[in-house]
C-alpha cells in the first residue's frame, strides 16, 4: 500500500512540473525606448498615449527624471527590435534591483 501511495506521489509530481513548464508567465510588457546590439530599455506598465508623450525623450533624461518603471534586458537578438514596439517579456532568472531594472530576456513578441 505504501509503495502505491508513493507511486501516486510521484505521477502527481511529475505531472504538476510538466504543467509548470508549459504555463510559462509573461513577466511583463512594455514599449522600446532605446535599443542597441545585446540590449533593449524598455518602458512598463504604461499605455500608448504615455508612450508618445515620452517617445523622443532620449534615455538618459527619463532614467534621471525617475518615475517611470524602466528595464534593460540582455537579449541575444535585439538587433531584430526597434524603438516604439510593444512587447512581452519573459525574464531568464532574476532581476537585479537597480533603476532602472536589469535582467536577461529569454523571449521577446511583440504586441
């Protein structure tokens, strides 16, 4: 009987991981506001009006005006985003608290 419950035990748990993998979390989204060869600075939680008022305030000026949710995310093709486009992020491991945010992406789609 032990030995049944035990088998019981781990189907549920192998299941329950395998489910964990396929229902992968959006960590965020947001629009590009600077772009270069391994990384991208994007803007959070805010919506298109938002983003057009700030659009051509160059990095620099929004990161020392502060207020704003901002992150750069490593990205092995960011070559292949540009500035204004929408995205979802997934992040690979943790974020590294620092304003703005710094993290790896491990997939990006735009919106």
């Amino acid at each position: 009987m032990r030995t049944r419950r035990s088998a019981i035990l781990m189907v549920f748990l192998l299941a329950l991981g395998l489910a964990a993998c396929t229902n992968e979390q959006v960590s965020g989204e947001g629009f590009i506001l600077e772009v270069s060869e391994e990384a991208i600075l994007v803007v959070k939680n805010i919506n298109q009006e938002r983003y057009n008022e700030i659009k051509d305030v160059p990095g620099d000026a929004l990161i020392d005006q502060g207020g704003l949710e901002l992150i750069w995310l490593e990205y092995d093709d960011a070559g292949k985003l540009k500035k204004g486009d929408h995205i979802e992020f997934w992040i690979d491991g943790s974020i590294r608290e620092s304003y703005p945010e710094q993290a790896t992406a491990k997939r990006i789609e735009r919106k």
